[in-house]
C-alpha cells in the first residue's frame, strides 16, 4: 500500500494512481472556483478521465473550472449540471440529468458540497435545518438516486466509490435523533449543528458501504484538512471558533482533539484535495471500506459517536430516509 507524507499533494495523489483515473467518470458535487471540489477535477483532468461532472448550485463559478479542465485534455467530457442539495426537487431532477449524461456509468461519486456553522438559524425548502440539509441529508437523497450508475461502474476493475467530505468537526456532536432541526431554532448553535451534519456524513458512509459493498460499491469519508483559500468559513471571524472547544465538550463530555491524525492541521490549496482523491483512488482502500480518512490515511475517529456502531449506522439511515420521505433498500 502507498504510504503518504502529510504534506502530499492533489498533484502527487492523481499521479501515483493516474491508472485508476484514465478512461473513468467522476462525478463531483460543489466544485465551484475556489473549492476544494474544483481543485479536485482539475487535478484529475490532468490523467486522461473519460468524463468530469460537477454538480453545484451556480453555473458562474463552475464555468471556470470546466474551462480550465478543457484547456487540460480537450478530449475529456466535462459537464456542469444544476444542483441545489437543499431543495429535494432539485436533487430529483439532477439526479436524472446525471444518469442521462453518464449513461447511467460512474465509477467515483465524490460528494464535496457542503456548509459550515451557519450564523443564522436557517431551514430548507423541506423544514430541515440547513447545516444538516446540505451537508448530509441532499448528499443522501443524490448519492441513492445514482446508486444504479454506481452499481454499473462497480462492475468495471476497480469497482465504484463514494467519498463523503467530512471534518474533524464530527467530533463536536453527534446526531440529534431526537431533535435534528433545534425545535425550530429554539436551541440551535452554529457549531452543533455542523458537527451533527459531519457525523451524518461518516454514517452515511458507514451505512452505504454496508448496503453496496457486496455488489462493489465502497464508501469513505474524509476529511481533507483545514484552509484559508475557500469560501467555506469566510463568513466567520477568529473569536467564532473559540467556541469549538466547550461546545465539543459540552455536547459529548470529550474534549476537542485538533491533533490526532491531522498533522499537519492546515492544507495549502494544493493539498487540500489529496486526501478525497487517495480515498477515491488507491485500489488498497477497496478491502478497507468502509472507513474514515485523515492525512491520507485510515484512522478510528476519536469520538465514540463516530466510531462504527450498526444500531447508530442504521439508526441515521433510517432517520434521513424519514427526512427525505423515500425508503432506499438494497
């Protein structure tokens, strides 16, 4: 198995598994210009995939992205097709959009969209928090829309995957069963809720992977390391993240850990994708699955509610597929 420094980069991932991109499709959710989505398919346009697609809510910051893969490989098919995660209807529709342009064929899903400690007590078109919504529940509905996509590239050598972009915020909550939306905001707190969509995220994995993994379909979360280069946590302001520590220990009596599998902490731009690109890509991960990443490698999360337990795997499936008003069996 190859075995990575801290310091990889996107580069030095896609490069060192160029045969396990060569001739596939890559879906990608969020990859609008800067993201860590879009440094991700630009970084594969560089080992000759058949097919890129990004899926994010705003075509202007997308078209730069499929510019810049065309200007690599003009041979390569990128597409850009609408998707809002916080609107199920949109979902619904993309995910058919999508399955018309792969020919119903993807190999990678890599769901990269996502938000993070919302100031402002937000609910989507659906009722559910936003945090939750985008991050998880949106991902959720999609990724088993395409699931019989998936199921047709899991048949070719390398089989399909699914790369759900966590944090080391997971650690924050776990998932409010019994309360996901704050009654109503009552009792909402920015960092709860984007801990509890985080570890929405690796259970999700978990519970994919459980459902799919026998017909070749393996999931994993990630997450990719902390950076100052994309607009997800732009909106806060340093005094915002005091916050982290006594939320984390309040919520789950553990502390926050910011060190352990996560050195170095922060990612320069051109790292912060090769963590998502070694769990898409190392065919050594395929009997690992399904798993939690950090620094390019496999490691036990350090809060219990994130460590693999069926009752609580199963328990998240079956309270997003109540959210998403749709059963998904497999």
């Amino acid at each position: 198995m190859t075995v990575f420094a801290g310091t990889v980069t996107s580069e030095q991932a896609v490069a060192a598994f160029a045969p396990q991109v060569k001739g596939r499709t890559f879906v990608i959710t969020g990859a609008g210009q800067p993201s860590i989505g879009s440094s991700i398919a630009i970084e594969l346009a560089k080992a000759s995939p058949a097919h890129l697609l990004i899926a994010s809510r705003t075509a202007e910051n997308v078209h730069p992205v499929i510019t810049a893969i065309r200007k690599q490989d003009p041979s390569i098919k990128a597409t850009f097709i609408q998707l809002d995660l916080s609107n199920h209807d949109s979902v619904r529709r993309a995910a058919q959009e999508i399955l018309t342009a792969t020919k119903s064929k993807i190999d990678v899903l890599i769901n990269s969209a996502g938000n993070m400690a919302l100031k402002k007590y937000t609910l989507d078109k659906q009722g559910i928090e936003m945090q939750m919504s985008v991050n998880h529940v949106g991902h959720f509905l999609l990724t088993n829309l395409l699931t019989p996509a998936l199921l047709t590239g899991a048949k070719s050598p390398y089989g399909a995957r699914v790369i759900n972009l966590t944090s080391v915020g997971y650690q924050i909550s776990p998932v409010r069963f019994d309360d996901v939306s704050f009654s109503n905001g009552k009792t909402y707190d920015i960092w709860t809720g984007y801990g509890q969509a985080k570890t929405a995220q690796i259970l999700f994995a978990y519970g994919l992977t459980d459902r799919l993994k026998d017909h070749g379909v393996v999931a994993f979360a990630c997450h990719p390391g902390s950076n100052l280069d994309t607009k997800l946590g732009s909106h806060l302001v340093m005094d915002d993240y005091s916050d982290v520590l006594p939320t984390t220990k309040r919520n789950t009596g553990q502390e926050f850990s910011f060190t352990v599998g996560d050195e170095p902490r922060f990612k320069t731009y051109e790292q912060i994708g090769a963590t998502p690109l070694i769990a898409a890509l190392d065919p050594d991960l395929a009997g690992r699955g399904p798993a939690y990443l950090q620094n390019g490698e496999v490691v036990e999360p350090v809060a219990r509610h994130a460590v693999y337990d069926k009752g609580e795997v199963d328990r998240c499936w079956r309270l997003t597929e109540e959210l998403v008003g749709q059963k998904f069996e497999y």
